[in-house]
C-alpha cells in the first residue's frame, strides 16, 4: 500500500508555497528518495535489535537532519520517513510508487502553475545560482 499524506503535503507545498525552497523539484524528489531508501532499508534490521518504537523516531531524525545538512530540506520527507519506518518488513514497491506518483505530481504542478501569467514554478530545477559557483570573484 502506499500513503497518500506524503503526496497531499507535496501538493500543498507545490500550489501555496510555489517560490519556497522546501516545494521545489529538486529538494521535493531527492529529499523523499533519501529518506524512503534510510527507512526502508532499516527494516532489515532486526526487531530485537532495533525495536520499532525506537527506529520510527531514530530513522526520521537521522533522515530529515540528512537531508538539511545536504540541502535537500523537504517537510513531507518526515512523514514518508515515518510511514516507511514503522514497516516490519521492507517494501520497495511502496517506496518506488510514491517516487512515481512524486515525479507525477511535479510534472502536473509544473505544467498547471505555469499556465497562469503571474506564477512561475519551479523557480529552479537542480541547484539554485548554479551560475555563481562558476564565475570569478
């Protein structure tokens, strides 16, 4: 099964904060991919080793602060983080379909912001000044 909180947030981020950091492609799609894969991948840990009470929270505090200290901040990632983390067993289909329904979404968002003349989205698609890191100071 895949939960639909994730992608309402994304939603949400994308039509009332289209200017923010946080609802833009890049930080959207890499912020889940990096949290769904530390998640999911800690389910393979055994129960008994890291109960779930336990790897909820440690696994989505390591993924959000992860994902700040790489630049990639994106508040629904701390939900997909929870609902991957609370799993008994891994699922990697789940993980690949929001990752499909994310980049659904950011292609719709792009397409339906943009066809209104006082909105632009998204204000960047990889990194923002890329231009500034090359020039000369």
């Amino acid at each position: 099964t895949i939960s639909l909180a994730p992608l309402g947030a994304l939603v949400t981020c994308h039509y009332g904060l289209t200017s923010s950091p946080a609802s833009q492609p890049r930080n959207s799609f890499v912020g889940i991919l990096i949290t769904s894969i530390m998640s999911t991948s800690s389910t393979y840990i055994p129960v008994w080793i890291l109960p779930v009470w336990v790897r909820i929270p440690l696994v989505t505090s390591l993924g959000i602060g992860t994902t700040l200290a790489l630049g990639f901040a994106h508040p629904p990632a701390g939900a997909v983080a929870i609902f991957f983390a609370q799993k008994n067993e891994a699922s990697w289909k789940a993980m690949v379909m929001l990752l499909i329904g994310y980049i659904e979404a950011i292609f719709f968002a792009t397409v339906f912001i943009n066809l209104h003349d006082s909105t632009t989205f998204p204000m960047y698609w990889g990194f923002p000044n890329f231009k500034k890191w090359f020039s000369r100071k």
